[in-house]
C-alpha cells in the first residue's frame, strides 16, 4: 500500500508556494502588459528607424536568457543597495522580461489591421485617439489574444526561476520537501498538478474570450 511522510502541513506549505507563483505572474503580467502596449505603440507610431533604441532594449530581454536576468539584476540591486526584497526583483525583471515579448504582440496585432479599414476610419474624420480605440484596440486585441494568453503562461511556468533570487514560490516549495522527505516523484507530482490547476483557468479563459468575440467575424 502507498504511504507517504507528507503531511497536512506539507500540503499547505505547496499551496503558498503556488500563491506565490501566481501573485508574482499576475504582477509581472500585469505591469508587461502595460508596458508592452505602450511600447508596441511606440514602435509602430515611431517608425523603424526611430524606435531602434527601444527595439534594442527589449532585444537584450528577449535574449538573455532569464536567470541570467534575476541573477544580474539581484546583485546589481545589492551593489547600489537598493534594498529590493526578492519578490521586488523577481517582478521587475519578470515584468521587463513580459514587457520585451508583448511589445512584438501587440506591434503584430496593430499591424494586423486592415490599413483600408484606417484610412477609412480616418477618412471619417476620426483623429488618430478615435482611430486607436473604436477601430484598432477591438481588432489587434482579438488578433493578439491567443499570444498573449501563451505569454501569460509562459511566465507562470518561468516564474520558477525566481527561486534562484531567494524567493519560495512553488517549485521552491516541493524542492524544500523533496529534501526533507525524500518522495521526489510524489511531490513533483503534486507540484505539477498545482501548476496545472493554476494554469488551466487562464487558458480556458482565452478560450472563452475567443469564441464570445468570434460572433462578430
């Protein structure tokens, strides 16, 4: 019969941890989010050649891989003393990190848009805010939902490099046990179901979204 020393307690332990991961994914998310609209808007209203310092930084977080990212930053925050705790750090450099890729969502999904439908739009007397929300926001969103919702799962997945920083998020949390208990496979399966139900929501969301919107095809 299948005993395990795993405990009530344990179990609670496990489910902090996955707070953990889905308070710094929804911070990150939220504020990548933000940022990336804005400077997806910038590059497309700026031109290429204009925007090539911005398409520059965000290269740098799209190339460096992540735990380069926590670490260097976490060390840089020690040299300068800013005194960042590791949930500060891991969601400004998650949040950088979001920002580089939803930049290139929502570029892709403005340029998406008819360029007919804005002249038209234009034509109308629209000015260029009118033309943004009522004629471009609705369509680029619905083209860049289904990125955005692999972005935002991606991050929750990537949020368990935080660790490295100092942070018990989930996968933090059943590395601890594992070594406490011993019971490697019982735990990580554990942790993958928390991951999955943690996870599931927001893709079954994005679904929803999907087909609320298809109607108006």
């Amino acid at each position: 019969m299948f005993d395990t020393a795993l405990t009530f307690n344990d179990f609670v332990f496990l489910a902090k941890g996955a707070g953990m991961t889905l308070a710094v994914t929804a911070v990150s998310v939220l504020a990548g989010t933000v940022l990336g609209v804005i400077f997806g808007v910038i590059r497309v209203q700026a031109g290429a050649y204009w925007s090539v310092p911005l398409t520059l930084l965000l290269d740098v977080f799209r190339s460096v891989p992540l735990l380069i990212q926590l670490v260097l930053a976490n060390a840089f925050q020690s040299i300068i003393r800013l005194g960042w705790p590791p949930f500060t750090t891991s969601c400004v450099v998650l949040s950088l990190y979001t920002a580089a890729y939803c930049t290139e969502i929502v570029r892709g999904g403005i340029g998406a848009v008819p360029g007919n439908t804005r002249r038209a739009a234009r034509s109308l007397g629209m000015t260029w805010w009118q033309d943004m929300h009522y004629i471009v926001s609705p369509l680029a969103t619905r083209i860049s939902l289904p990125a955005w919702i692999g972005l935002t799962l991606g991050v929750m997945k990537d949020s368990s490099l935080v660790l490295w920083v100092g942070l018990i998020e989930l996968l933090r949390a059943s590395q601890i046990l594992v070594t406490r208990l011993q019971e490697p496979l019982f735990i990580l399966v554990i942790c993958g179901a928390f991951y999955f139900l943690i996870s599931f929501p927001i893709a079954r969301l994005g679904g929803y979204l999907e087909k609320r919107w298809s109607p108006y095809d």
